[in-house]
C-alpha cells in the first residue's frame, strides 16, 4: 500500500525513429521509447519493432499508430548512449 507521501511513476512510451550512427554504417529504425514523468527518455527496445499481430487489423492498428509516432523528432542513438546510467537499451 503507498504511503500518502508516495507517488506512482506512471510509465507511457511510443514509436520514435532512432538514427543509428554508432556504428561504420548509418541506419534508421523504429523502436519503442519508454518516458518517466517528466517526459524524460529513460530507455529504448535494444532491437527494431517488428509488426506482428492476431489479424490484419491489428497490424493496421499498429502501422496507424507508429505513423503518428514517428512524426516527432528523429533520435540519436550517439545522443542517447552519452549516459548509460540514466538511460538504456531495453529487450524483451
């Protein structure tokens, strides 16, 4: 049970472009970024989405929302990995 001086992190995440430029070659991907409340990038999936899903519809739904998702600024992977400590990479 929280205490009343406690507060509940509350985690959203989206789709957001990552540039990767890490590496000799330069690639975009898609991956899932998660943000704490403050709208602060706290980590990332470690590999690109993939679009799976139950129907065809599911899959349509997914591709909708990434669309909007991907409208924001494009990351970068160098930009994000200068403090491992406050953020990382994710799998699952």
């Amino acid at each position: 049970m929280l205490r009343n001086d406690q507060k509940i992190e509350r985690m959203t995440w989206n789709y957001r472009i990552i540039k990767h430029d890490t590496a000799k070659s330069i690639y975009f991907a898609v991956h899932e970024v998660f943000y704490d409340n403050s709208g602060k990038i706290t980590n990332w999936t470690k590999e690109l989405i993939d679009i799976t899903g139950d129907s065809k519809n599911d899959i349509a739904d997914i591709l909708k929302q990434m669309t909007l998702d991907i409208k924001t600024t494009v990351l970068k992977e160098s930009k994000l990995s200068k403090n491992p400590s406050k953020k990382s990479m994710i799998s699952y």
